[in-house]
C-alpha cells in the first residue's frame, strides 16, 4: 500500500517538486527514508513518531519506508516532517484529489506546525506544477498571500493537518491574490543632515539612475548618515520587488516578523566579513550580504579594511547583478541588483588634509592603507565623491534643509522617463549596455568635443567614460532633457575626483 503526496524542496533560491511516497508493509517495525534525504530529514524520524503519537493518533508499528522522487535530488529542510506524518497516517489512503494537495511544514514533538523558511519558492515550483492547493503552516500565511491565484490551508497542529486532510475538498481555503499591507517604518531622512549639499544632490542623482557611489571624507563627515538614507528617497517596492525581497529572506530565514519584506534593504556588513559572507555560498549555498541587498542598499563603511579578496569578489555582482555559486551538485544564481555606497577615510587616522588636525600617518601608510583599493574595483564606482568637513556654522545654524520625500518625488520622475525609454520598471541608465549608449547618449559636437578632452586630461578608462555618459544621462533625464548637453556631461565630470585627485599617486 502506498500513498503519494506532492511537496517541493529548495536548491539555492528555487523550488523543486517532489513526491513523497509512503509504503506500509508486514514485517518487524522500521522507519526508513530513502531517495537522497539530507541529515535534518532522516532526524525527522524521531520527531515524526513523537508528534503523531503526542497528537493522539495512531502510529502503525509496521514496516515504513518514506521514498522522495526523483531519487536523485538532493532532500534538505525540515518543511517535509508534515508531508511524511500525513502519509504515514493516511498510508493507503487512495482518495481522489489527494495527490494533487501539496503539503509543506515542520513538526515540534507536541504535534506543533512550525513556520518553514522559502516558502514563496516552494509553493511557487508546486504552483507551476498545477498543484493550487497546499496545506502550509499558520505562521506562513502572511508570505502565502503574497502570491496569485493560489489556495492554502493553514494549519497549527498535526491533529488539525488530519482531519483537514480527510475533508480538504468540503473545506474553504484561504484564497491567495497578492494582497500584503506596507509596514509603516521611520526611515532616516535628508532633513536630519546639515550641509553636504554637494553630497545630497550626488545621492539623489544616484537613486534615480541605480549608479554606484565612493565617498571619502575624515571622521564625522557624514558619510554613513548619509548613505542611511539612500533607501528614503527610493520609490516604494513595486508588488513584483515585494514578492522578490520576501523569497530572499525567507530563503535565508531573515525573515522579518510581518513575514513580509516591503521596505527597500539596507545592508551594512563588518569589515571583518569574509568572501563568502558577502557574496554567499557554503556547502549548501545560501544568500550572502550583496543578495540581502538586493533592490536596496549595500554600504561598505571603512572600505579598505576590508579584505581584499572580498572587496575584489564584488566584481561581478557589480556587473551581472547577480551572483552564481557552483558546487560539485550544481549551480545557483542568487539576485543582487543593489546600490553600492562605499566610505572611507583619506588615511588610517583619518586626518589627512585637515587644516585644523595634524595627520600622524606616514607617507608609507597612506599609499598601503589606500592601496587596498584596486584601480579596476574603483572604476566600478560611477560616482566618486570628497566630501569636507562639515563647518560649525552649517551645525549650529538652523535651516531647513529638504526632507525625503521632496527629493524622492524628483527620483521618481526620473525613473519614469527611463520605465518610458526601456520599456522596463527595473532597468535603469546604469544598466545601459553598449548599444543603448549608442542610442540614448548621443552628443552634439561640442559636447562631444568637451568629453574628448576631458577623456585625454583625466586619463580616463574606457569604463569610465561608459559610466560618465551613463551618469550624464541621469542628470539630463533629471533635467527633463531629450539631450545631453554640455552642462550635464561636466557634472557628471565632478563626480570622479577620487581616482583622479587622490588614487593618482598610489
């Protein structure tokens, strides 16, 4: 006698359809799973038994062999203690309909239904399959109602997933339609900083564009209040970024307690990180930092602290936007599509260049303390800023500086005319690729002639200048301009002081 219930497994950030099949048979009592189970499976032996038993229902002491198909796929997660108690209980079982009810939860010893991580994913891989009906956990119904045209059954206990599963067709499920309620968080505001005008307006032209941003600066400058308030003057997460946001850190049981993800991240790692850390992966690859920021903000304070084998692994989440980690069992891609601020100091002690405070560092020190930062990984940067230290005058004299909200309605109006241009509500001019260059950067001939002069006197890269039209285009949608014009491109110019006033000389 076998029963089969569908359920799904994940592998990096997707799910997989499985099949769970349950098999009774004469002979002395056994529980056995086969079919590529994964240490927290084959545990579920002990808390399956326990929770049936605690639950008041019948274990048959029998000969259980638990099979998941394919046989090949690696079985990990403990979201398949429900689906195995089920089938041990209603082992035989061949009622109609019952195959096609997808199954997903952990088991406490009491007989608890506890809340899974990636649940998004794996009722999407089960949705995709024509499985439309899935019991899940009380604790995941908030994630569930995320998705579309899709009905769950939430369950708080063993005994409740039992008899549910005996009347499941003479039961009203909760019907799922992508509904979710915004979470109402206070987020730092440009309001709260004094001066660094020079610094807001860069920000703002980054939000709008998706552009990279360096900022250097002494101790107490601003650069990290700053970039905390990137995120502010973003535009709010569109339904397709939610859904995206929320399977991330579901995935990597980051979840927040609403269950849901609807505010732009913000992510700001120790220096201290390791490669793997920031960019993800380990025996069985999980998200790392760049993937937590995702539609967000990723700020590096104290860049060059850092290592440098992590500050150099960010190269090609930098330009794919997104990250592949392979391993012996196969390969999976992690989105990243971030905002990447960066600060430092201008040497170890932070002083260097200040009138009013000595620097106490060596020229030695500089050059290695700078040095950690490589040419090519800089180049990566759109915009490069140098940001002064703030007089007391702009501290201590009130004024009303421009709150969020202003300066966000002025990024979303640029990012409308570039969703008008792309077709695209997520591509933004930093992710022109060289035939949209072609396209939408086009200079009349003094401008032209301004860029080739300034290309030739700055010594710039072949990237940078692709970053400088990319950013030039920015300004000029900001400006409501078809055309890129002189006064756009020699902005654009301001903002790659670092590499060329300060990294020079390294």
């Amino acid at each position: 006698m076998v029963t089969t219930l569908p359920s799904s497994v994940l592998i990096g950030m997707s799910g997989h359809v499985i099949e769970v099949e349950v098999d009774i048979a004469r002979g002395f009592p056994a529980f056995t799973i086969v079919g590529l189970p994964d240490t927290i499976v084959k545990e579920s032996k002990e808390r399956i038994r326990t929770a049936i038993k605690n639950a008041h229902l019948e274990f048959p002491e029998r000969r259980l062999t638990v099979n998941f198909v394919p046989a090949n796929l690696k079985k990990d997660g403990s979201h398949l203690d429900l689906p195995i108690a089920l089938g041990v209980l209603r082992v035989g079982d061949d009622a109609p309909g019952l195959k096609h009810i997808g199954v997903l939860g952990e088991l406490g010893l009491s007989g608890q239904v506890i809340g899974v991580k990636g649940v998004i994913p794996l009722l999407i891989a089960l949705q995709e399959q024509g499985v439309t009906r899935v019991i899940i956990p009380r604790a995941n119904l908030d994630q569930a109602k995320l998705l579309k045209d899709m009905t769950v059954y939430p369950v708080e206990h063993l005994q409740e997933a039992y008899k549910l599963y005996e009347s499941i067709d003479r039961v009203e499920g909760v019907f799922c339609n992508g509904d979710f309620k915004k979470t109402m968080h206070r987020l730092d505001d440009f309001s709260e900083v004094s001066g660094q005008e020079h610094a807001k307006r860069a920000l703002e032209i980054a939000a709008s564009g998706g552009h990279h941003v360096l900022m250097m600066g002494p101790p107490g400058s601003g650069k990290t209040m700053l970039a905390r308030r990137v995120p502010g003057i973003m535009p709010d997460l569109a339904y397709e970024e939610v859904v995206e946001l929320t399977k991330v850190y579901s995935v990597s049981n980051n979840i927040a307690p609403s269950g849901v993800v609807t505010d732009r991240p913000f992510r700001s790692p120790h220096h201290t990180i390791s490669s793997v850390s920031l960019c993800g992966g380990g025996t069985n690859p999980k998200p790392g930092e760049v993937t937590l920021a995702h539609r967000g903000v990723l700020f590096l304070d104290e860049l060059p602290e850092f290592k440098r084998s992590a500050i150099e692994s960010l190269r090609q989440p930098i330009e794919d936007r997104r990250i592949q980690i392979s391993r012996s069992t196969g390969t999976v891609d992690f989105p990243c599509y971030f905002t990447l601020i960066g600060a430092f100091n201008p040497c170890p002690c932070g002083y260097l260049g200040d009138i009013e405070r000595q620097c106490k560092c060596s020229p030695i020190q500089v050059i290695r303390y700078l040095s950690k930062l490589s040419g090519p990984m800089i180049d990566r940067f759109d915009m490069q800023l140098i940001l002064p230290k703030v007089p007391y005058e702009s501290l201590r004299v009130v004024k009303e500086s421009e709150p969020s909200r202003t300066i966000k309605e002025r990024v979303e109006k640029a990012r409308l005319i570039q969703f008008t241009r792309y077709g695209d509500v997520f591509k933004l001019n930093a992710h022109m690729s060289t035939k949209d260059i072609k396209v939408y950067c086009d200079l009349n001939d003094e401008t032209e002639a301004f860029l080739k002069k300034a290309y030739h006197i700055m010594k710039l890269s072949a990237r940078s200048l692709t970053n400088i039209l990319k950013l030039s285009r920015t300004i000029a949608d900001m400006d409501g301009a078809e055309e890129i014009r002189l006064e756009h491109v020699s902005e654009a110019l301001q903002y790659r002081r670092i590499d060329k006033e300060v990294l020079s000389d390294v």
